[in-house]
C-alpha cells in the first residue's frame, strides 16, 4: 500500500490526494504535523534520495530560520536534525511505494508510478 506524508492544508497535498482519490488508489495518508516523523524514516529517505532534495528551503519555515540555523544545514545528518524539529522544512508531499520514495506531485508522475 502506497504511504502519502504531507500535511492536510498544503495545497500540493490536497491535489496529490485527489489524484489517488480519482484513480482509486488505495493508500494511507500520514500527516506529519500531527503524527510526527520519525529519524529513521527521514534517514532512510535521504539515503535513496538527496537530502538536498528533501529539505525545503523554498518555504516559510526556512525562510524564517536565523542565517545561523540554516548554514549549520550542510549534510545529510544536519538536515535530519532540521527536519525533526521543524517537519515543515520537509518537502510535499512524499510517497513512497513499492520500496520507493518519491518527493512532489504532477498527475503525469503519478500516471507513470500507477501504471
């Protein structure tokens, strides 16, 4: 079963959701404000993918981080730090399916994963 991570109000979520809604994929939602992430989850992700490409820095959380904060953010384990005490500085939303880990939402990237 496919595992979504987001949160319930991010817009990228909500049309992820509806997506797999539309499509009758089967799938649990896991919403990381309100049931937390875990280090070895974040771990596990940012050894099949980039840390870089996990942590959002385009975002208001890391926008508003003191400079000294984010220039701390310099590889994989800083950045699982980050993420676990500010879950918003983790990219939207996360699927991961069949052993893999896919960051972001387009109907055509999840067409090819669903097909």
């Amino acid at each position: 079963m496919a595992v979504l991570y987001g949160i319930k109000n991010c817009d990228t979520v909500k049309k992820a959701r509806r997506w797999l809604d539309e499509h009758a994929i089967v799938y649990r939602f896991h919403d990381i404000r309100v049931d937390g992430i875990d280090a070895q989850r974040l771990t596990s992700w940012t050894e099949r993918l980039s840390w870089e490409t996990l942590l959002n820095r385009r975002g208001t959380t890391w926008r508003g981080l003191p400079e000294t904060q984010r220039g701390q953010v310099t590889d994989a384990t800083s950045a699982v730090t980050a993420m676990l005490t500010q879950p918003m500085l983790i990219k939207r939303p996360v699927l991961e399916i069949n052993g893999a880990v896919h960051i972001g939402f387009t109907p055509n990237d999840y067409a090819a994963l669903f097909n």
